[in-house]
C-alpha cells in the first residue's frame, strides 16, 4: 500500500491545531455545505442529512486523529490509500468552516486569489488564514502523491 | 429525448405524447455551483472521480465552476440526479438540481 509520511515543523503547526479543533467542533452537528433547497425539509433531511453528517464526522475525527500524541513527539503524518479520501473531504470541510467562522473579513476574490499581503491581517485572522493554507497544502499533497488511489478506488 | 421523429410521422398518437411528454418531465440537471474555498485540483478530482470524466473535460467543468460560477455537469432522470447530487455534497462541493426545459 502506498504511503506518504510529511515531516511537519511542531512550532509552525501547533498553533493551528487550535483552529482545526474548533472548526471540527463546529461541524459536529452541522454540515459544512448547507443542503439543497430540495432536501431541506422532513424526510429528505433524514434521508440527507444524517448519512452525510455521519461521513463528515468519519472524515473529522480522522483528520483529528492526525494529531495525536505520536504527532507531538515525531512531527509526522501520514497518508495512505486507505485514509486518503476521507482526509481530502475533511480537510475541504474544515477549509469552508475556518472560512465561514473565522475569515468573514476577508472577500471572496481574495480567498479564490489568496492575494492577501498575511502582515495586513489581525493576529486572529492570519492564523486563521495559516491554518487554511495548511489544509490546502494537505489537500495538495494527498492529490499529487494519492489521486490515481482516490480515482480508482 | 423524443420517442418520435416529427418529419416521418404526421400524426401523433395520445401514447406518444405522454410518453414525449414523461421523458421532458424526467430531465434534471446537476448544476455545480462556486465556492472560494475548494482547490481547482481537488474540483478535477471530484469531477473525475464522481462522473468519470477525463482530465480534460473534469478540468472544463471546473474551470467554468470557477469563471462563470455554474457548470452542468451531468443531465438525466431526477433520481439519478439526487444521486449525484448527494455524492458532490458528500465532498463538500455546493450542488443544485434544475428542470431541464430545452432538452
């Protein structure tokens, strides 16, 4: 099986764990893309949006789970062909929430562009913004190194 | 879409016309809406993964997500539709379904 092991500097992420717990705990209960209008009421929300928590859930806790006690002592991640696909979809959950809960001030263009000079910012939001760039760079890497184990499996 | 071709049949049977008339009822739409947070790789990802495309025509789709803010990406009966819709939910992607009125 195929795995990728990234080294990460414990001083550069540790402080963006922070963030990533509470966005997690923020989507405990809800999902990070709301429903269609379609599946918004009674049984379609049943239907929707109870599996779909439940993947999202999946997806978190395995993000999480990255950074457990063995991250603090070695700096060390790794993805395989098994984690990956829930590891890319939660790190795309956790992306929209720091997005929605944390990085209100900044505009749509600058999210899509990421022309933003981060010395502008206030401290709350440039680590917010850090820990979005992260989870990027983990999306990134899972893709270039995992996507042909993602498309296939 | 249509059960008959027009120009080799002049009259129109009551059965035909239903059935005409079920198959525009039945087209739906996937419609992939932006968002300013998913990575236009991860986007290509999710467009091959779910509909099968190749690099190409996955990378069209997103491309027009991300410059005109919609892509149809698939079109079909309702159901099929909903499928598809709740696996882009599932990867996080904003999707919506639209009554096909020009097939």
């Amino acid at each position: 099986m195929k795995r990728i092991e990234v080294k990460l500097s414990l001083s550069a992420v540790a402080p963006l764990l922070d963030i990533i717990k509470t966005a997690a705990g923020s989507l405990a209960w809800s999902l990070a893309v709301a429903l269609p209008d379609f599946a918004r009421d009674g049984e379609w929300r049943d239907v929707w949006a109870r599996p779909l928590l439940e993947s999202q859930n999946t997806g978190l806790a395995q993000l999480l789970g990255l950074f457990d006690s063995d991250f603090f002592k070695t700096g060390v991640i790794a993805f395989d062909e098994e984690n990956a696909t829930s590891l890319l979809r939660a790190c795309a959950a956790v992306r929209l929430q720091v997005r929605a809960q944390f990085l209100t001030a900044l505009p749509d263009a600058v999210m899509e562009t990421g022309a933003v000079d981060p010395v502008t910012l206030d401290d709350g939001t440039r680590k917010a913004l850090m820990c979005h760039l992260f989870l990027a760079t983990m999306q990134e890497v899972i893709i270039r190194h995992l996507g042909n184990s993602i498309l296939e499996g | 879409m249509t059960t008959t071709t027009p120009a080799t049949t002049p009259t129109t049977t009551p059965k035909e016309k239903t059935g005409e008339k079920t198959a525009l009822a039945d087209s739906w739409r996937v419609v992939v809406l932006n968002d300013p947070v998913n990575l236009m790789s991860y986007v290509v990802l999710v467009f091959r993964k779910l509909f099968g495309f190749d690099e190409t025509t996955a990378r069209r789709h997103m491309l027009e997500v991300h410059e005109r803010g919609r892509s149809v990406v698939w079109r079909g009966v309702r159901e099929q539709a909903e499928a598809y819709a709740y696996a882009l939910h599932e990867w996080h992607l904003t999707a919506i379904l639209e009554r096909n009125e020009t097939d």
